[in-house]
C-alpha cells in the first residue's frame, strides 16, 4: 500500500489511562477522549443541550440579599 492512500484506516489509539467511554464503558480513543466515538461524544453533547445534565441552583430571595 502506499502512503498517501487516503483509504486505508489507521487503527484508533485507545487513551492509555484505561478510562472507559463514560456513555457506553467501551476504551476510550485519544481522537475523542474522553468519548469512545464520535458518536459518544455527540450523544453526551446532545444531553447537555436538552439540559438532561443540570447544575441545581438555588433560588434566592431579593430581600434576603440586603440584610446586614
């Protein structure tokens, strides 16, 4: 084969920490850590877009801010 033959796949390079995908447990690759995948890591992003992942807020009371 030669080198500038665009077809051939390169093996992926596993992140050599052994943390596994956090979506599906499977090796992480390097290209996508912390993700698996592309596919991973576009679910993981999809979450946070539908705001599955939320950081809890407390509310406050405006009142409660001007006491001494």
């Amino acid at each position: 084969m030669n080198d500038n033959d665009k077809t051939a796949k390169a093996a992926p390079e596993i992140v050599p920490s052994g943390a596994p995908c956090p979506m599906c447990g499977k090796p992480a690759e390097l290209k996508y850590r912390p993700f698996c995948s592309k596919r991973c890591a576009d679910l993981d992003l999809s979450r946070w877009l539908n705001g599955v992942y939320a950081i809890p807020a407390r509310e406050t009371d405006p009142d409660d801010d001007e006491e001494t």
